[in-house]
C-alpha cells in the first residue's frame, strides 16, 4: 500500500464524531510496518477499493474505517498462532483502535459481526494473527437495542433475593434423568433453599426426558416448593434447537409455570437470541457453550468480554460465563472483566445478572464474593448441590449456611460445627 494510500485510513481520535462511529479494539501480529498492517485492516473491513477506475471520487472519507490509535506491545521472533514465515526474523504486536462509521453495517447484529471479525479482519494483509478484544458503541447505536427486559433488578423482585447473591443449582445427572427422577432432584433443592434450579445445557429434548412432559411436572413441583417454603422459586428450562423452534419451547414452557429460560447462545446465535428477547414473557439466561474456542487463545478469535457484552444487547437477563478456578481455564481477570461487562453502564441498556460457572460449591462461595466484592452475581454449583452426600435438599442448606458464615465473619469451619450440612459439604468437596 502506498504512504499516500495509508493517509486515507488514518484520523486522530478528536476528529472522530463519536456518535457516528462503533470503535473497535484489536490486538493483533504482523510483518509489516504496523500503520500498514493497521490501515490494511481497515481498508479490508470497509471500503476495500474506494473509487471506480476513470471516476474521479474518493470513498474514503466517508465509509472507510479509520485508525484512531496505535501502540506496538512488542516484538517476538516467534509468530504466537501461524507456522514462522521463512525468513522472518521477527513479528511486532500491536493494539490498535479502529473507527468504523456504522451507517456501512447498521444495528443488525450478524452484519456487525461481519465487519467486526468477518473475512476482512482475519484474512487482513500482513497480518499473522489477530483477536477482537473490545467494542465500543455509542449511545444512538445502542437505542436499537432493547437489552434484557428484566436484568439484574427484575430476577431479584421475582425471585424476593435483595441481600444476598443468588443460588442457581444445575440438576445433576445431567443426562440420561427421565422426566420423573428429574422433578424430584429439582423439588428437593427447592425445599434446600435452591432459588433457581436449571436444566444442564446439553439436557434438551431427548426421547429420555421430552422437554414438554419434563417442564410439566417440573413446573408443578416449582409452585408446590413455592407453598412449601414460603419463598419464590424459578426453573430454567433449555430450549436450545433450531431457530424456527425457539418460540414454540418458549411457550410451552411458560404454559407450565416455567419462569426462566435459558439458550445456549453461540450455538444458535446473537440474533436469534435478539428475536426470542423480543417475543419472551419470562427471563433469558444464555450459556457459554462454543465460546472457548472463539476466546481461549491470547492472540486469535474474539475476547470473552466482547461476547459477554454482545449477550446482554441480545438481550439475556443472566449470562452464565467461565468462571474461576483450574478447572474453567479462565484467568480470575478475565472473569472479573465479564463481571463488569454484565452490569457497567452501557447507556439505557438494562445489566445482566453474572453467573460465573464451574465446579462451584459452598466452599467457593467466600472466595467468589470476595473477588467480586458485591451480592450482584449468582453461583450455579451442579455437584457441589446435587452430589451432596445427604441429596440436594442437604446440598442446597449448605449454601444458604456457607452465606451465613460469610455475612457472621466466621470461617466456614468453624460455622460447620452446628450445621451438618456445611461439615458434610467440606468433607467431600
């Protein structure tokens, strides 16, 4: 590309009219001349060739996507995701800030992504590798969006939890429970101070347990748990499938005093997550499956946060996301940072309630809080309450009971001492 080509994809960020513009963060590895590389990503993500040979006009001004800040991280001689180019000596990584004027792509989530990580950003000239780690939208992009219709303030009146997180429990087994089996794990958590018991997310619509005659009597078992504790419960039902399905489970579900429902959001995708939120009558509680091998590596494919942020424009009412500990493989940073990304203000788009999730338990509860250093968050152990040595009812008081440790100032161990349940919990988990 020529120095004078260059010129045309480049604009100081004072000269930007914000509310005209979606930024967009990269990181992102080259061979080049990191401007070059820069300006090549925007040229292949907007206007690729900008005038009509023997036209004199100049599309730039106007549609090109601009550079707005650049800053080279470092240098490595080894390429962080490609084969090393022969001869190569070394690779110079950069953070870069791109403007993109967004009457190109308008508020259509699937032609957002296009632009944002389509062909144009990944097969980018020169650049070796390249991960989407943040976007920024102004606020009159945002007034398209309707965001959750209940966040974090509505799943609290319904569910009568102001002082506390919430505790969302994944009935295990996962798989392979009929109908049956499955209501009475489900009741019994209730009945243990479970607020939300929730089907697992790969637990559908299978020939074992069909998703109507299960939302049946789980749904029953949700307002007879409800008399008898005196406390409001909620059942998430998935209704992961195809797309043309979505609205169908929906109302099944709602037609059974189901109050939740949950979507494996990547697998189906952004919008049609966007069309169930403007058809739904009951929150929607989306899960993370598909987004690792979008997220896990440092240097390609789209960071975590960015989809986090994109579930609650869709509009989930609570984002369940990796959470800490060895086993989600998630550093407690990039936990932390889809935390915020559920509740931060974000124009008038309502927050979304945090879940992180992974082989929690009572004894992770003082940890979680601590690190999240406020109540606005739920935990969603699965064995930590259903593979309680005493059965869920038992799994589910040593949460409350862990809680009341917490709020006390008292060690876990120590509070133990009294409550069977919490000592039955630390001795196995």
């Amino acid at each position: 590309m020529k120095k004078s080509d260059i010129q045309g994809f480049l604009k100081k960020e004072s000269e930007i009219d914000r509310e005209s513009h979606v930024i967009f963060e990269y990181i992102f590895e080259t061979l080049l001349d990191p401007l070059e590389a820069a300006a090549h990503l925007c040229q292949e993500t907007s206007t690729a060739q900008w005038k009509r040979p023997g036209v004199e006009e100049d599309f730039r001004p106007q549609y090109a996507a601009k550079v707005i800040s650049l800053d080279v991280l470092d240098k490595s001689s080894i390429s962080a995701f490609y084969t090393n180019a022969e001869g190569v000596s070394s690779y110079l990584r950069v953070k870069v800030r791109i403007a993109h004027p967004y009457h190109n792509f308008g508020t259509a989530i699937p032609n957002l992504l296009t632009v944002a990580m389509g062909e144009g950003a990944f097969f980018s000239h020169g650049i070796t590798a390249i991960k989407l780690i943040d976007i920024e939208f102004p606020s009159a992009y945002l007034a398209d969006f309707q965001g959750p219709a209940f966040g974090v303030g509505g799943l609290r009146k319904i569910l009568n939890v102001h002082d506390r997180p919430m505790f969302f429990g994944v009935v295990k087994p996962n798989v392979g429970l009929d109908p049956e089996s499955f209501t009475k794990l489900a009741y019994e958590s209730w009945l243990g101070g479970l607020d939300v018991a929730k089907d697992d997310e790969m637990l559908a619509d299978p020939d074992y347990s069909p998703f109507k005659r299960r939302v049946e009597l789980v749904g029953r078992a949700r307002k007879k748990a409800e008399e008898k504790t005196g406390e409001p419960k909620a059942f998430i039902a998935n209704i992961t499938g195809e797309v043309d399905d979505l609205l169908r489970l929906h109302d099944i579900a709602v037609e059974n005093d189901v109050n939740m429902v949950m979507v494996n959001v990547l697998a189906i995708g952004l919008s049609a997550v966007r069309m169930l939120r403007k058809n739904a009558s009951v929150p929607i509680v989306a899960h993370f499956d598909c987004i690792a091998p979008m997220t896990m590596h440092p240097w390609f494919g789209v960071g975590s946060k960015v989809m986090t942020k994109l579930q609650r424009l869709a509009g989930c009412d609570a984002i369940i996301m990796p959470g800490f500990g060895e086993r989600m493989k998630t550093p407690d940073d990039e936990v932390l940072d889809n935390v915020s990304e559920c509740t931060k203000p974000l124009s008038n788009i309502l927050s979304s309630l945090p879940v992180p999730g992974g082989s929690d338990w009572a004894g992770s509860l003082p940890s979680m809080y601590e690190k999240i250093k406020n109540i606005d968050f739920a935990m969603v152990p699965g064995r930590g309450v259903f593979g309680h040595p005493a059965g869920p009812r038992a799994g589910a008081m040593s949460l409350r009971q862990a809680w009341e440790a917490i709020k006390g100032g008292i060690s876990l161990e120590d509070h133990s001492i009294d409550h069977p349940e919490l000592l039955a919990a630390l001795k196995t988990f």
